[in-house]
C-alpha cells in the first residue's frame, strides 16, 4: 500500500482533526526512522494508518473485534477504544497491506508491547510526540527523545501508566509489562 493511497483513503474516512493528527505522526515517525537509520516511507506509512479505526464508536470496535477473532481482554470490555489498534492492523490489512512489520506497529501503538520492533517503537513515540500534540510534558518528552530514543520511550510509557492513575481506570497489563521491558533493554 501507498501512502499516496493511504491519504488519499483516509481523507475520506477521518475527520478534518484527526487527519491532522496522523499526518503529524506520519511526518514524526518518517523523521525519527530517519535518524535511527529506518526506513522513513514505512515510518510514514506506518504513521499515516495508526489511527485508520480511532473514531469507531465502542460498539463498532467491539463488535468488528469479535466478528474478527481479536481478542478483547477485561479491560479492553472496559474500554473498547484500547481496540482501535489492533482493529485498524487488520483493517488496513483487509485494505491490502500485508507488511507485518507495519501492521504490528499499528495494532501495539497505543499500549506498546514487550519485543516491539523498531518501527513500533517510532510509531508508539510518534503519536505522542507529534507537532499537534499539547498536553502537559510533551515538550520534555520531545526533548527527550531527541536526546536518547530509549529514554524517551521509558518517559513515554511511564507518562502513559502516571495519566492511567491519575484518572483511576484500569492500566492494561501490556502496557506495565512494556514498561518493564522498556527498563530492563536499557540496562537500569
């Protein structure tokens, strides 16, 4: 799949705002790939379709989930849009991409994922760090992970698990088990 086509695709089926946002990531992911020695285009494409199924009410996500053999946890019940991931991986496979790599990235970008490839992790940290981005320490996550990728990652997912408690809702599993994973490649 292109992304020409991808764009194209997705002007369709996003609103004007969340347009925006994937183009922001697509760009984010394209320029981090860059300067971790990735290939920018898969970044880009990548970027571009995260968020193909971000706006499926929770029935939608639910239903398209089990009419598809995904499996939906405890939490993700809880909260049908940690789906959105792994919902758009298949939807942009059924639209005809069939790089796993990319299709990963997308399915583990909101909770992250124990192994994640490199692709993954520049999506993951793309989505949070994307221009349009405006919540409190965006602007030292940007740095840091200018600074050092991986340590930004860690900030990343720990910024993830402090907003998760701070709204006193359940943290995924996946998500804590990132964390640990994120910690303990870095040698800390």
């Amino acid at each position: 799949m292109l992304v020409e086509l991808a764009e194209e695709r997705l002007a369709k089926k996003l609103t004007p705002q969340l347009f925006e946002h994937c183009a922001g990531v697509a760009e984010t992911a394209a320029r981090l790939a860059t300067q971790l020695n990735y290939d920018p285009d898969r970044a880009r494409l990548a970027g571009w379709l995260h968020d193909c199924a971000r706006e499926w009410s929770p029935a939608q996500l639910l239903r398209f989930a089990q009419a598809n053999s995904i499996e939906v946890d405890k939490v993700s019940r809880c909260q049908p849009i940690l789906l959105h991931g792994p919902v758009g991986a298949l939807l942009a496979q059924n639209w005809g991409l069939h790089d796993y790599e990319i299709l990963s990235a997308i399915r583990y970008h909101t909770l992250g994922y124990p192994g994640m490839s490199l692709l993954a992790q520049i999506v993951y940290i793309a989505d949070k760090i994307e221009p349009g981005r405006s919540y409190p320490g965006v602007e030292q996550l940007r740095k840091k992970v200018s600074h050092n990728f991986d340590e930004g990652l860690i900030h990343s997912a720990a910024q993830s698990i402090s907003y998760v408690l701070q709204k006193r809702q359940i943290i995924h599993p996946l998500t804590v088990t990132f964390y640990n994973w994120l910690v303990e490649k870095t040698g800390e």
